[in-house]
C-alpha cells in the first residue's frame, strides 16, 4: 500500500516569506508526527497529533510555526515569515495509534521536504 | 532532559567485517530504545527497537541490547554487506516525544 507521502519534496523561498508543507500519512494512521533535520544532524521532533488535535506541540522552535490537521488524515505545516535558519528537511512520520510508554507503534516517515530559505 | 549520543562516523568497513556503532543515551524515566536505517535516496526505516531494560532487538542481523546500567544500545553486526552501507541513527522514545542520534554514516567496500 501507499506509504506516507509529503509535497513539495523541495521548496526554495526567500527569507520573510510564508510556506506550507504538507504531509499524507498512511490511511487509517490516527498519530502524525514533524520533525526537522538539519545538515548533520538527527530528525527533531517538532509536533505531534492524535487525531485531529496537537497532542504536542512543544517542539515547536517558535510561534512562526504553526502545524493543521483539520480532518484527522492530511496535515501542513505552515512556516511564517521564514528565517535562512528554518532551512533544513522537514519530515513527517505516521502510526497506527500514539505510542504510550507501555507499548510503541511503529512510525513509517515519509521522504521530506527540503527547505531552502534564500 | 533526554537526549541521545551516538559514534561519530563515518565508518567504513570491508564487507564481512564485524560492526559495532555506539550509542548512549540521558533520560528521564524509562524509554524505549530504537535504530533507525536511511539507505540512499530513501526515508527513515525502523531497524529495530527494545522497549525495555536487558531486552534485545534484531532484525537483518543486526542486533543491540538495552543496557540500562551503562545507559546503552550498541548496534552490532557480525558480517556486514556492502547493501548495509547507510545513515544509522539511534534513538529513545519517552510518552510519544522521539528523540534522535546525530546519525552515523556507514560505507561497505568490496
């Protein structure tokens, strides 16, 4: 079956302008998870949803990002006045359910999407 | 706080070689412990996982041990391939929050 999938796989913008980045998760997947990759460095984890709420959304580096998923399956994550630091791989993950700290659901990632803020 | 630190690569190896990349973690409560693979041009895959204290993942050969006395998960190998060669990043997971190795990039030689 279809993985999870994320459009645009690159995006180049100019410093101060707004972005959006969507993210397909895996049908009947209720979490959703962000995360960014900068050059060298692990995924960080930025947000995450259960169902159509951001159960949380503490990773969030600032109030310019900002992450919807309004009908519990399609999320966008959306970058205000984007900074040349925000440039790095935004990557989004899904899971059967939320992982608990008694058990783990596997997250699938999808390929991300390349942020270049010029 | 939570965080993981894995061997600094890059590692490269001649196949059949045994391969060891370490990797420690700091945190607060009791994680669950994974590795990650990303082959070239392909996403994040799931390698293996334990989820707690003195439990062993395996998968494809690969295995690590949840070592919560030294705070470890060390993946091992004992004959890698040259199809091996890829960024491995270990990782923990506390409630749903997953926090990630700097990666470690390995490379395979005939």
């Amino acid at each position: 079956g279809a993985g999870v999938s994320q459009t645009p796989s690159n995006k180049v913008t100019e410093k101060g302008k707004y972005v959006e980045l969507r993210c397909d998760p895996i049908s009947g997947h209720t979490a959703l998870y962000w995360y960014r990759q900068s050059l060298g460095q692990g995924p960080e984890f930025l947000i995450y949803f259960q169902g159509t709420g951001a159960a949380d959304d503490s990773g969030l580096p600032n109030d310019r990002f900002f992450a919807v998923r309004p009908e519990g399956s399609v999320s966008t994550l959306k970058i205000q006045r984007t900074e040349r630091g925000d440039s790095a791989v935004y990557l989004c993950a899904s899971s059967l359910t939320g992982s608990t700290g008694v058990s783990y659901n596997e997250q699938f990632f999808g390929p991300g999407t390349r942020l270049t803020v010029l | 706080g939570n965080s993981v630190t894995q061997m600094e690569g890059p590692v490269t190896l001649s196949e059949e070689a045994f391969l060891t990349i370490n990797c420690t973690y700091t945190a607060t409560g009791y994680p669950s412990l994974f590795w990650y693979v990303q082959y070239p041009g392909e996403g994040l895959q799931l390698l293996l996982k334990a989820t707690k204290a003195d439990d062993k993942g395996s998968n494809k050969g690969f295995e690590a041990t949840y070592r919560k006395e030294t705070t470890s998960f060390h993946l091992e190998k004992g004959s890698v391939q040259v199809s091996d060669s890829a960024v491995y990043f270990c990782a923990l997971q506390i409630g749903n929050q997953f926090y990630f190795g700097t990666g470690t990039s390995l490379t395979v030689i005939p």
